[in-house]
C-alpha cells in the first residue's frame, strides 16, 4: 500500500457521536425515523459536522434529537467503537458519551427521532447497532 491510499478503499471512515443520557436508573434512547433500523430504539446521536469535534457534535446531536441541552464539557467520553460492520450503511466510527442527568429532564423528539423514551436499565428493547455494548460500557463506566 502506498503512502496514499486509503486503507479502507476509495472512502474514508465517517465519524459519529452517540450520548448515553441516564437519568436515575433510566436510559434515555430514540426511535429512529429513517432506515436502518427505522422504527427500532438508539440512542441519541449522528454524524460530526466538519469543523466540528466529536464531543460538540455529541451536544449537537444530543439538542437536535432530544431537546436536551448540554455542554460539550459537560460529556465523558465512554470510548470509540470501530467494528468495520456495525454500521450496515457505510464504514462508521462513533464516539459515545456518557451525560448524567437531573430526575425531572424530560425529552423531546426532533430532527431524525420520531419519539423518545426514557427505559428502566433492567427492561430494555433491542438497540439498533452496537449501541447495546455502548450502554453497557457507559454503566461500567458509572461504577
């Protein structure tokens, strides 16, 4: 491979962040609007903007499906999850965040989410991609 071919063929990765918002013992999670997965639960997130870093993306993504305003120093970062399948569009790197919220937040649809709802952590529906390992991460992270 030369110095300037792109290891994964003629495009690049894209980059997406995706927020694990937990508010007691509940899990904040999205229905998605659009394929893949329409109708099926996510957690809240999308595609960093050029210019943009993950991290103000997450907040970004966060607001416009949610309605939930963050600061982006207000997100921890969980981890990157880079398995070459775990989108079935496109080559997908995300990078997911972990926000604690206050006991009366409530949420919003908008943009991409056709409703929202916050789950108990111990009766959770399927997620769509990989996002069941990103919550179970996050908990550990919590301790």
């Amino acid at each position: 491979m030369t110095e300037t071919e792109n290891p994964w063929g003629s495009a690049r990765p894209w980059l997406t962040a995706d927020v694990v918002v937990i508010r007691g013992n509940e899990v904040l999670l999205i229905q998605r609007a659009d394929e893949p997965y329409r109708d099926g639960w996510a957690l809240p997130g999308g595609y960093v903007d050029e210019g943009e870093t993950s991290r103000a993306g997450a907040a970004r993504e966060l607001e416009e499906e949610t309605g939930i305003v963050a600061m982006p120093e207000e997100l921890a970062q969980v981890g990157a999850y880079d398995a070459p399948d775990r989108d079935p569009r496109d080559r997908v790197v995300t990078i997911a965040y972990l926000l604690e919220v206050a006991s009366g937040v409530t949420a919003v649809a908008g943009d991409d989410a056709a409703a929202t709802t916050w789950w108990p952590l111990d009766e959770l529906p399927a997620l769509a991609f990989d996002h069941a390992e990103i919550l179970a991460d996050a908990i550990r992270v919590l301790g």
